[in-house]
C-alpha cells in the first residue's frame, strides 16, 4: 500500500473512532454555536512499556469554562513514543479521535440548551495497552458518560494495530490478527495461500465476516447462560445479542497471543466495564470454520 492511500485509510479510521464519542453524546435537537472556550490541563506518563514505549496523554477540560462548566471531559489517550513511520500512524489515529472530541464534539453540546441536561455532564476516557509485542499491538478504549439522573452511559472499543512491514500501523481486522498469531507473514497477508500456513485453511481462505458467523452461535451459548446467572440482561434475546456483539469488532489480542472476545457494556444487567471475556487461539477458531 502507498503512503498516500495509507494516510487516506488512516484519516478514514481515525473518524470512525471519532465516533466512539458521538455516539456516546449526541442526540437529537442539538444545536450549534460557536465553540466555546475549555480550560485544559495535559500530563505524560509512561503507560506500557514493550515492544513500543505507550505514554498516557491525560488531561482534563472544561466546557464553557472551568467556573461555569455544562460538560467536563477527563481523559487519557494512548501516544507511541518514536519517531517511526508506524508511531506517527498509531498516534494520528488516536489524536484525532481526541481533537473530535475535545474540541469538536464538546464545545458543540456544551453551546446547546438542548444538550445541557442537568447542567454537569461528566465524560470519562481512558485506556489499557493489552498486547505490545513485536507483531502487534492492541489498545482497549474506555469511555464513561454521566448525565444528571441518568444511569451511565459505558462503551468499550478496541484496535489491534500491526506493527510490521507494508501494512504496520495499519488497524487489523479479525482475520488479520487471526493470521498474524497464527504465523503469518504481516507483509504478504494480502497474497497469503493455504500453502504459506498449511495448518489453518479456514484462516487463509475465510474472511472475517465467516469467522463471524461461526462464533456467534458458540458466544450465544456463553450469553444464555450469563443471562440465567442474571449477569446479562433478562429482556435481550437473540436479535439484541447478534445487534450489539459484533464479533469482528469486540474483540482485542492478549499478551499471549489469544484473540478475546468482550460482549459490550450495553448487554450487562448492571452498567460496568467489567465485562465477560472469552479466548479463542487460532487454532480454536480454525475448528469453527
């Protein structure tokens, strides 16, 4: 892949993690006035330390200032230490999330009456380095929304980023994290055939929407009987599951080299982020396909 259809792939990614937020915050009837002002306090500290060296870019703003705030915003965002091509990727990635939030997303609710609630909103990001390997690193995002009465809002998002060859920095998809754990060569996934890894053919030859689908019914399995320990929710059935679990997204890669799959805050009974995880190796999900 070229630079520049690498930066476009990267500006396309760095949206959709943009998104983390609004949907988190937006709703209907919000108006939009000129952004206003946020008192801003910044601090590094060194989050991991691997493969890469992970800072913890924390900080905290006010909306529309700190004496008379609407919105109040505390995060902590990821940041590669380096100067490497693959560094600059990652960080611009989770910059500008950040920037669509700090200083997009926030002045906007904050300027609407629409969107003040009880007038103190608190918004919470932070996150967690789970794997910082030589092959691939994966970021948990959290992020927590109080809005007056309101029980919380929590959302959890995760992005495994490869870290080698043509396409490091790039964020992987389920079967490209599959294929990297399972031996492949990060620069030729792209042309990978069966021959390349004779022991995973439904790796090679699947995509990530397949290995979807065979996971779903097995993950169901866990959720019914989560749900008769009354850990998940008593109303979801089976649509709500397959709606908020989406396998090809809930997922991050552990420091030993399983793919773990999260079902999504939305589906607890009780508002946590302490939520049910479960580990596949490849060869596990090989079996599936």
């Amino acid at each position: 892949m070229d630079k520049k259809k690498k930066l476009y792939c990267l500006a396309a990614g760095a949206l959709a993690l943009a998104a983390l937020a609004f949907a988190l915050l937006y709703r209907p009837g919000g108006g939009g006035e000129e952004a206003a002002s946020a008192s801003r306090r910044t601090q590094e500290t060194v989050a991991d330390q691997g493969y890469f060296t992970v800072k913890r870019l924390a900080g905290e703003a006010y909306y529309p200032d700190e004496k008379n705030w609407t919105y109040h915003f505390t995060y902590a965002y990821p940041a590669v230490e380096g100067d490497t091509y693959t560094a600059a990727l990652i960080n611009d990635t989770y910059q500008m999330a950040l920037g669509e939030t700090k200083d997009i997303a926030l002045p906007m609710f904050a300027a609407s009456p629409d969107m003040q609630f009880d007038g103190h909103n608190e918004v919470e990001h932070d996150f967690s380095v789970l794997c910082n390997t030589e092959r691939l690193l994966s970021i948990l995002q959290r992020q927590r929304q109080t809005r007056g009465e309101r029980p919380p809002s929590l959302q959890l998002e995760a992005q495994t980023f490869n870290v080698s060859g043509d396409t490091a920095g790039d964020v992987m998809t389920l079967r490209g994290a599959a294929l990297i754990l399972a031996g492949a060569d990060p620069e030729k996934l792209e042309g990978i055939t069966a021959a390349d890894l004779p022991d995973f053919p439904g790796l090679v030859n699947g995509s990530s929407d397949e290995m979807e689908e065979a996971l779903l019914p097995v993950l169901y399995a866990e959720f019914e009987k989560l749900q008769s320990a009354g850990a998940v929710r008593a109303d979801a059935d089976r649509d709500d599951y397959e709606i908020d679990f989406i396998p090809s997204r809930d997922f991050y890669v552990s420091a030993e080299g399983k793919i773990v799959f999260f079902f999504p805050p939305s589906l607890l009974a009780e508002p946590s982020f302490d939520v049910p995880e479960f580990s596949f190796t490849p060869a596990e999900i090989e079996a599936l396909l």
